[in-house]
C-alpha cells in the first residue's frame, strides 16, 4: 500500500495568495484527519471527515481556512487569503472504520511570506 | 473538554537506559491510547496502541501500561539506543464513536550515545 499521500511537500508563497493542500487517503480508509502542526501549538486537528462527509471542524481556525472530500480518495485543505502565522507544516492521516490508529502522510510544509 | 497531559516535556538519557514518558487524559470514555513517534522533519509513525480492556503490551523493547482508575498511561523504553531519539506523542479516543485522537503536547526524547 502507498500510504497516505500529501502534495505538495513543500509550498512557499506570498501572504494574501490562496493555498491548496491535496491529500489522497489509504485506499478503503474511511476516515480523513487534517492537522497543523507548529512548534507553538503542537499537533492541532483541523477537521475530519467520515465517508467524504466533514464531522468535526472545531478546529478550523477561521474562515480563511476550509476543506473538502469530493470523493473517498481525495481531500483539499484550502486557505484563501494566506497569512505569515499560517505557516506550519499540515499533515493529513486517514484511519479505517472500526480502528482509531491513524496514519499520517508525509506533511506538507507551508511557509507564507 | 477533552485533554491529554504529557510529561516530561524533555527527556534526555544515557544510551541503554530506560526511558518512560507519562500521560493523563480526561475523558473517562476513552478507550484506545496510541503512542506515535516523530523524527526531525519526518511525519507521526505509531509504534504501539493498547486498549482499555488491556493493562500492558509489549513490543521487543517498548511496553506500555494503563491504570484506567487514574486515566493515565505510560511508555516504557528499554536499552534506549541512538536512534529511538525523536519526538514521542501520546494520544486518547473513543475507538467506537468519534475516533477523534486528543494528542499530548510531546516529549522530545535525546538518546545520549
């Protein structure tokens, strides 16, 4: 199995530009973690979503952030417009009904002008 | 709300010395307690789980403990090598409902050779 597979891994750009984030889950995982993770704040959850549908997105900071599942293999994690502060580096993980072990991509880490 | 303490914050030991990195969480319905392990620059790896109907596993040179009653846990290294030097996460969920993980705040572990 691939694992969880993030791009890009690495995206750097100017504050006020929008930023997409792609995450394609393990395959048949019907689970899908988003988090943030900075040396401030540690491992934050974002949102997740159960069978392409967002259950918990307390942990979205603002408006600016949002995330879709349009299908059970691809998720976006969109930010519109980017800040410096969004800078950090987003993992996502996907875990299998029945099983809470998650699994984490590679990250992608973000850093904004 | 939900919360998961960790401590030490830091944890530096002697090569072939063991090392134990502790946990509390909140949420008496927690049920499933994973422990990742995180190198520099390198995504959360899960290197054990224990359940709540479990008081102890084991794997080679990792164990881990759970005292329900407390609502703590524990991860136990021994003959700590180079290599186990990372960043160690703890983390609690309900296994059969939310499967959302409550990470800890980590513990930077150094493996002095």
């Amino acid at each position: 199995d691939a694992g969880v597979i993030q791009s890009p891994r690495h995206e750097v750009t100017e504050m006020g530009q929008e930023v997409t984030l792609r995450c394609k889950p393990i395959s048949g995982h019907d689970y899908l973690f988003w988090y943030r993770q900075t040396m401030m704040r540690g491992l934050e959850l974002l949102i997740y979503f159960n069978n392409n549908v967002p259950i918990d997105d307390s942990g979205m900071p603002e408006d600016r952030f949002s995330a879709k599942m349009p299908n059970a293999s691809f998720s976006t994690l969109k930010i519109q417009p980017s800040e410096p502060r969004d800078s950090a580096v987003y993992f996502c993980a996907s875990s299998l009904v029945g099983q809470a072990a998650q699994h984490f991509g590679d990250g992608t880490r973000l850093s904004i002008l | 709300g939900e919360n998961v303490e960790q401590h030490p914050s830091t944890l530096s030991v002697q090569e072939g010395d063991s090392a134990v990195i502790k946990c509390t969480y909140s949420d008496s319905a927690s049920n499933y307690f994973p422990w990742y392990k995180q190198e520099l620059g390198k995504r959360p790896q899960l290197i054990i789980d224990i359940r709540s109907n479990v008081g102890e596993k084991k794997d080679q040179r990792i164990a881990v403990t759970l005292n329900k009653t407390a609502k703590h846990f524990s991860l136990h290294i021994t003959e700590t090598q180079p290599e186990d030097s990372a960043v160690y996460f703890c983390a609690a969920s309900r296994e059969d409902s939310s499967y959302k993980l409550i990470f800890g705040s980590g513990t930077r572990l150094l493996v002095r050779p």
